[in-house]
C-alpha cells in the first residue's frame, strides 16, 4: 500500500480536507512509491493560523532557548542524517553520496543560525543628545512562508528556516509535490529538538497552496527557489499583497577557460559541475566557454571523462552487489526526462555538433525509470535554444571564443546572472574577472561558488527577484526588521526649568 504523506501542523500530521492528492514516484524505477495531499484554500488557512498562534510565544522566548533547540536540531540532523539522505534519493533521484553533500550544505546554515544571540545584537550609542541614548535591536516578522523546489527537497528549505527559526518567526515550509516526503522528516526531527508545536509546519500542494501562502495577511515574508518565471510571479504576487521577497530564479551559469589554466583541473570540474545530480541544479554550469587556443584539447579532456560515468539507480538496494555508487541518476520526472530529450535534438538539429548522446545511455536501473546520460555540444552559437534555454538536465554545451574579452561579453549579455567560474594561473586575470562580470557568485577554479552559510547565496539579473540574499548576514535581516530606540532620563538633580518648550532638545 502506498504512503499518505500530508501536511504538518501543530505538531502532528493533517490530512486536510481537499481529498485531493498527487502521486509521488521514484524516478529510477518509474513505480509510485506514495500519496501527497494536495492543500485546498481552507488547508492552508488552518496551517497558517496556526503558526500565527503559536509565533508570539516563541519570538517572546529568550535567546538562549531559542539556540538550545537549534543546538539541538543540528545533533539530530547530523546522527540521523542517512535517513534523510534515503528518502532523498528515493524521490528525487539523485545518489545517496549527493544527497548527503545536500544535506551538509544545508547542515552548514544549521550551525549559522545557531550563532544567533550573536547575529541579533543590536548597537548602543550613549549620550547622543544631551541625556539622550540611542540604540537598535532586531525584532521577528511574524509568520514567513518558504515555497521550495524539487532540486534539493532539504538544503533549499535550510537556506531560510533556520535562521527565520531562530530569529524568532514562525514557518510555513511548501515543499515541491514531487519530492515532499523530507519534509515531514525534517518537522519531526523539530519536534524531536524542542521546537513548540506551530513554530515549524508544512503546506503541500500545488498553486493553491503557493497562492494562499503569497496572499494571506498574516504571512509576513515569502522566500521562493524556483524557476525565473514562477520567481518573478512570486515575487510580483507577494509584493502586492504587502510582503517582503526574495525569489531566487534560474540560471544559465558559465566557466571560462583561459589558455593558460590546468586543463585537466579544468575538466575534471566540467564534468562535476556539468553533471552532478543529473544536472538539476541552479548552480550547474551548462555553459563551458573555451579560448579557442585550447579549445579542442579542453573537449577532448571533457568527453574522455565523461564515457566514464556510471549512470544507475543511487539507492541502498539497487548499489548493493556492486562495486561502485553510480555518478548520476536519472531525472526526476519523465516529463522532465523528455523535455531535456527535446533540446538535445533541437541542438542537433540547429548545427551544434552532438559529441556525447546521452539519449543512448544504459542505464544501471529499472527499465522505466526516468534515464538520460551525460549530453556534451560542441561549437555551439549564442542564439541556439539549447543555450538560450536553461535545460536543468546534463547537458553541457561548449561555446568557443577568441578572447577574454569575448568569454565576459558573453557572460554579460545573458539574461541570467547567479553564478560563473574561470580557470586560469593568472592572478591578475582572475583578480578582473571578477571586477568584469555581472554575476552575483564567482569562482575562481572552482566550479560551482555556492558561498559558506555565513556569506549569502544569491544571483543578480534574472536570476534574482527582491533585494536579500539566502542565509548569511542578508538572511537574518530579511527574517527581522529594525527598531531604532530613543531614550531619555532627567537626571532629578539636573531638572530644567522653564516649562513647555517647543523647539528641538539643545546640545550643551
């Protein structure tokens, strides 16, 4: 029989009212493996009061308690962290080792936030005006919705509720329909730590739910992971109705190479980068833009190592026998598997030339299952679909250019600006590029910058929607708005005299 996995509210699982429900599937054997509810208006009306209930008293509880139970989410995460891990991979697909990297990632904004006592001082100046003090402190929102995606169904939530946990705001996690089963897992381990009932809670669903959580009054705050057309619906809704947004957006993320780089280095890191969970991250690079001077020994590099990946089912189960974890598993739907399917035949069909397939792939898995290998173009031109589009699959396409100059004119033209990378040994190569992009998160030799929990995650261009960053010092203040305090004592052996006085306090 398969799992019912419904909302969480209160402390306790909620099967709502809608009678509605998705199938959930594991995509390497292409078998549903269970039932998520599917929200209706009244569902999400009923979790987001009750969130709203139980926030006063927990924004109200001291610092110290409020880090306990972090201090003590983060030891639970990290003993039990391989069952998240499984249940990761049974949804989403990806290998149990990737699923263990999204999880330290995440575990990483864990141990941010638990620095908040620290995070939330505020500043005190004394005698700013004659008997006056002044001095600012940060105060919760409210209630905040976090609306997640498919790709990484733990880290992705971890970008945000920590840290909105912590500064004392209660959540509404949405997770995606496909992959929802880790979140109930991560709200019992919340309760397992301490966390009072109604702090943490969860809304599945489709666009109902979303539009409850980007409509309601009582959510103060929407952080969205997704694609830039949804991104910029989030963010637009939400801003109408009154709340603060960050909607992070898609991608389109390129590593140049210069002539002088280690190319080894460089294609070993192509092909990490390029394939690494199937392909489906905002940080993948799709786009390996070389100098035409190393151009053919850069794709040579890049497709010796890529014949070499084993593409299979990444579970417990199907990995016991062998030898090896498969590199890369399959995609997360088959609709998705086919729509990445389309591009690589309209990259064909448009003149770039097609090195690896990965449409051919034999795959280590069930016959159904949601398979596509490792895809490399070569010689691919700017107004190609396959690199106008961002496929979120593993395909990676080779730009060739004649110069720096032509690499960061590339970078800067596109519409997308969340990460980039360059390979090189010159320092000062490196130190402009830097300077040259417009790119919210850079790498130098290394593939995919995704900053440490305590700097903040984020693009620039379409890739971005509002203001704040995830996680680091932006995070906290988009979880807390400012109050500034202005004090003043008579000293009583110093009253003035003079009765009322109308104009502005006089500094002596």
């Amino acid at each position: 029989m398969s799992a019912n996995i419904t909302h969480w509210v209160d402390g306790a699982e909620f099967a709502g009212t809608s009678q509605l429900w998705a199938d959930v599937t594991n995509p390497a054997t292409g078998k549903v493996s269970g039932r998520v509810a599917l929200a209706s208006e009244r569902d999400a009306q009923f979790v987001i009061a009750a969130a709203a209930r139980a926030q006063e008293a927990w924004g109200d509880t001291s610092l110290a308690r409020r880090t306990q139970v972090l201090f003590a989410f983060r030891e639970l995460l990290n003993a039990r962290k391989s069952e998240l891990a499984a249940i990761i991979t049974a949804e989403h697909g990806k290998v149990l080792s990737d699923a263990m990297g999204e999880i330290a990632r995440g575990l990483e904004v864990v141990e941010f936030a638990c620095g908040i006592n620290h995070l939330l001082k505020g500043g005190h100046t004394e005698n700013a005006s004659t008997g006056v003090d002044v001095h600012s402190k940060r105060a919760p929102l409210g209630v905040v919705g976090v609306i997640s995606p498919f790709n990484f169904p733990a880290m992705v939530p971890m970008w945000f509720f920590p840290v909105a946990i912590a500064a004392g705001n209660a959540v509404v996690l949405k997770p995606s329909e496909k992959d929802p089963s880790a979140s109930i897992w991560l709200a019992q381990l919340w309760k397992e730590a301490g966390l009072p009932d109604g702090v943490f809670n969860v809304l599945q669903g489709d666009k109902v739910a979303v539009d409850a959580l980007l409509t309601s009054p009582d959510i103060q705050a929407i952080s969205f992971v997704g694609s830039t057309p949804i991104a910029s619906y989030v963010y637009e809704t939400a801003s109408r109705h009154g709340k603060r947004v960050q909607a992070l957006g898609g991608a389109k993320n390129h590593m140049v190479v210069l002539p002088d780089a280690d190319l080894d280095l460089a294609a070993d890191a192509a092909v990490s980068a390029g394939y690494g969970s199937a392909g489906e991250r905002c940080m993948a690079i799709s786009v390996l833009v070389a100098v035409e001077s190393i151009a053919d020994d850069l794709v040579a590099r890049v497709a010796e190592r890529t014949r070499t990946l084993l593409i299979g089912d990444g579970g417990r189960e199907a990995t016991a026998g062998h030898d090896r974890e498969a590199d890369m598993g399959p995609i997360v739907t088959r609709a998705g598997r086919d729509r990445i399917a389309g591009l690589i035949a309209s990259g064909e069909s448009s003149g770039a030339k097609l090195v690896i397939d990965g449409r051919e792939v034999q795959a280590r898995g069930g016959a159904d299952g949601f398979w596509l290998g490792p895809t490399l173009f070569d010689n691919v031109k700017p107004d190609m679909e396959i690199y106008t589009e961002e496929i979120f699959g593993p395909v990676l396409s080779v730009v060739r250019v004649a110069s720096y100059a032509e690499a960061v004119e590339l970078i800067n033209d596109n519409a997308y600006g969340n990460g980039t990378a360059i390979f090189t040994n010159d320092g000062g190569a490196a130190r402009r590029f830097e300077k040259d992009v417009n790119v919210g998160m850079i790498g130098v030799n290394v593939p995919v910058p995704v900053p440490v929990a305590y700097y903040s995650f984020g693009g620039w261009k379409r890739s971005l929607f509002g203001d704040t960053h995830a996680h680091g010092t932006e995070g906290v203040h988009f979880f807390t708005r400012g109050k500034v305090v202005t004090t003043r004592w008579i000293d009583p052996a110093n009253r003035p005299s003079g009765g009322l006085q109308l104009g502005f306090p006089q500094n002596d």
